[in-house]
C-alpha cells in the first residue's frame, strides 16, 4: 500500500504551529507586567495610576538614583566633577551597555556620569558608586537610606546599574518620585537627560531615548531601561507652556510600544493638568546617619574632599575646649607695696624682688583728696563786657564762618560685608550648613558673624562682618569647593 505524500503547503502550516507552540506562546506568557503613573510635576497631583504599587524590576531607572546621591555628593564636597576616578576591575567587567573602560584606568567623574545618564552604561554606574562609597555593596546602602528619605518606600536596590538582581525592586510610583526630585533638587545638572549626544571621555555617545526626545513636543527627560525581567521601562518629563507632566511606565513590550504609550499618557496627563498651578516643589530629603568610608586609593586624586568620612547626623552638640591648667590648693597671697612679700608657690622669689624694685625705683607718695581738687584744671571765666561790647552791626558784617565736618572713624574696620551660601526650607538645615561650611572654610570665614534670616522663600544662611575683600576671597574659595556663595554688600 502506497503511503500517502503529504503536500510541501501543508509543511509550511506545522513549521508555522511549531513556532508559535514553541516561542511566543512562551514569550507572551513570561511578559513584563505593566505599570504606569502620571503626575503634575508642578503640584505632584496623581493624574493616572495603574499597577503603580506593584513591586517590579526597574532595570536602568536605577541609574536615576545613582546620579542623584552624585550630585548631592558632589555638593556636600565629598567629590568633585574632576575627580580622577580609577576603574576597578568590577566596573570594566559589567556587561553592557557600557563605556568599554580597561581596569586600572582613570576617568574623571564629569565623564562617568555623562555615561551614565545619556549612554546608560553600567561599567560608569559602578565606576561612580565605588567612587563615592568605596565599593558597589556600601553604594547600594547609601541609595536604600536615599530612597528612604525621599519616600520611594516600596523601593530596594541591590546595585547602582539595574542589572536583574534578586531583591532589585521599585515601583512606578517611586520612580516618577525619583525623577521629580532630579528634576526640582538638582535643576543645575538636569540638562544631562535631554542631551541627545554627549562626550563621554573615553568616546562619543547617544541618548538611549532620543526617539521619544525628538519626537514629543516638550520632552526632555528623563531616563530608560530595559531587561528581560523588566521589559522597557522608561521614566519621561515634558513641559508645555506652564504645565510639566513625568510619566513613569513599566514593561512596554518594545522600544516603539513603550514610547507610544508614554506619548499617549503625556497626552492624557496635559489634559488633565490645570494650565495653572502653584509650585510646590518637594521637599529635599533628611537625611539620618549617612556614613560612608571611600577606599584610600580608589582614585588618583581626589579634590573636593573624596576619600573622608562624611557624618550628617544634625547640629553641632558639643565644643571642643582646653583643658584647665592644673592648680594646686596652697594659698596664694598678692604682693602690695606694704607687704611686699608674695607668699606665691610660683615664682616668689621672682615677684617679690620685682616689688622690691618697683617701690625702692618710685617710693609711692600719698595723695590726699584736696591736692586733686587744687590741682583740678578749670576752664578761665569769660570776660564781663564780651557779649555788652559786640554791636548788631558787627554780627551782620562778622564773615560767615565755614562749617566743619566731623566724620568717625569706624571701629569695625569697614566689615559691612557677608556672604551667603544658599537659602534652605528650614531655619535648622540653614544652621547645619553655616557650621559645614566654617568648618570646611576656617581660614577665611574664622571671626564672622553666622546668621540665618527668615524670608519667605526660606531661610538664608549667611556669614557676615567680613570686608569686601574678605568676602571676595571666601567665595572664590567656596566655589572652588562647589559651594554656591554670593557676596552681600553693607545695607
């Protein structure tokens, strides 16, 4: 019996079945899951929410948070810009996306975070927390202490790239806070997010979201990312007029579904917003016992202070004073020009020969009270006929006698001038930073006057008595440090 010949066509159908049995079902069913949240970045008004509480990977969203604690370590002085940062073994060894460094290799930060936020490059993300804390575990307190204070509390980090780590979760919620954070606390630095290429260094680079970038009217930010388990998430800003809108979205199945459906819910998000709002921005974090020790030679230099230990734990509690100088408990008696014996345990012999010599040099006389009066200058009466003999035509015709001008001299040395270093929203966080700050400047802020003035925008913190040239200098030098500071003139 003639078996029966089955039609190439029909081949095609099972090859087909076979496939779609075999990998997208699979794939469908392991699919990120998807979250999304939409806030006015102006108010922090919920404007649409879904999932957005639902712990899920954030992949390279974390970077948000790596480049946030730089920034603020950057302005607390542990680190600067320029600081020479040597690439570890661990960082050069991440797969990518990265930078491509070798291990022994030093870059400046500036470059590294570059990296980061516009390339997303995970060998930079490692290279900056072990730069900051000395290794990539202590790193990843510091960001879970971060998040803490800034209310992302459904948030654990596990590393400062993104990679799927055990543990490694956040949610839509807490990223869109993360992002209007970077937005509101560090506006000096936020132009990196809209940066469709940025020198890196060690090359050129490319926006990860230069699609949505050029494409959105008004975006410009934030950041990217995607892995397996996370799918393509991606955190968005864009302003329009007066209105800005952050969205956040979860487990986009591609790059183009992803960005679609931000654009959809910037739509959604412009309608909804009020095209006029107050801006309340967030409040900056608190932060309690953060404490990080860099290794000694993780970097070649470290200008700017990297490398020391950093404590913020509030205000200064205690003052280091000198010992008192011992004493004994002998009687001391004063030598007097009647007694000119000192019966001193230090040096009596000495005192009392120097009394000796003092009375037998200018005997002391007495003085009775009725000599000081005789001899009490007093000024010569005027003379009787003075006024009588002075006729009113001699007052007209007397020649005008020309004013005097008397000035003072001042006492203070002409120290009428301050300087300030940054206006904060409470009157304790100002003080905090007056007491850094003279510590950090001594030569140059030592004597000044530190002083907190209300205003209604916050508290500012000064330090004033200082002359112009004084204040000139201290500001340089604090802004050298990265310090912002600006001179304040006498009023």
């Amino acid at each position: 019996m003639r078996a029966r010949r089955v039609q190439p066509a029909r081949y095609g159908l099972f090859i087909l079945a076979a496939i779609w049995i075999l990998v997208v079902l699979p794939l469908s069913a392991m699919a990120a899951p998807y979250a999304a949240y939409v806030i006015d970045a102006r108010t922090g008004e919920v404007l649409h929410s879904r999932n957005a509480d639902t712990r899920l990977h954030p992949a390279s969203l974390t970077k948000m948070m790596t480049l946030y604690i730089a920034f603020d370590a950057i302005k607390r002085g542990e680190i600067s810009l320029d600081t020479q940062v040597k690439i570890s073994s661990h960082a050069a060894s991440e797969p990518p996306s990265k930078l491509g460094m070798r291990p022994g290799q030093t870059i400046a930060l500036r470059y590294l975070i570059r990296g980061a936020a516009v390339k997303s490059a995970n060998d930079a993300a490692t290279a900056i927390g072990e730069a900051i804390s000395g290794s990539e575990a202590k790193f990843a307190r510091r960001m879970n202490r971060t998040a803490k204070a800034l209310g992302m509390t459904n948030t654990t980090f596990k590393n400062a790239h993104g990679l799927t780590e055990a543990g490694h979760m956040s949610t839509a919620r807490d990223m869109t806070t993360m992002g209007r954070h970077l937005l509101y606390d560090f506006p000096e630095y936020y132009n990196l997010f809209s940066r469709i290429t940025a020198d890196a260094g060690v090359r050129k680079v490319s926006h990860t979201n230069r699609r949505f970038l050029t494409s959105y009217k008004g975006a410009d930010g934030i950041k990217t990312g995607y892995t397996r388990a996370a799918g393509f998430n991606l955190t968005a800003s864009a302003e329009r007029g007066n209105e800005r809108v952050i969205v956040t979205v979860f487990g986009g199945t591609s790059t183009t579904a992803r960005n679609a459906k931000v654009a959809e819910l910037m739509d959604l998000g412009f309608r909804r917003a009020p095209s006029k709002a107050p801006l309340l921005k967030p409040a900056k974090p608190l932060y309690a016992d953060i404490e990080d020790t860099p290794v000694a030679n993780n970097s070649a230099s470290t200008p700017g202070g990297a490398g020391k230990t950093i404590r913020l734990v509030g205000a200064v509690t205690t003052s280091k004073r000198p010992h008192l100088r011992p004493t004994t408990d002998d009687a001391v008696v004063i030598a007097t020009a009647e007694a000119p014996v000192a019966t001193s345990p230090l040096l009596a012999e000495d005192i009392t020969a120097a009394i000796e010599q003092a009375v037998a040099a200018a005997p002391v006389k007495d003085v009775q009270p009725a000599s000081l009066a005789a001899v009490s200058p007093r000024p010569a009466a005027r003379p009787a006929g003075l006024i009588a003999s002075i006729t009113p035509t001699q007052v007209q015709k007397a020649p005008p006698q020309q004013q005097e001008v008397v000035t003072r001299v001042s006492t203070s040395g002409g120290r009428h001038w301050g300087v300030n270093v940054g206006r904060f929203p409470s009157r304790y966080a100002a003080e905090t930073v007056l007491v850094k700050t003279a510590l950090s400047e001594i030569s140059t802020l030592d004597g000044t006057l530190r002083k907190v003035v209300q205003r209604p925008q916050g508290y500012d913190a000064n330090f004033l008595g200082m002359t112009r040239e004084t204040a000139d200098l201290a500001c340089r030098r604090l802004a050298a440090r990265n310090v912002s500071c600006f001179m304040i003139g006498p009023s």
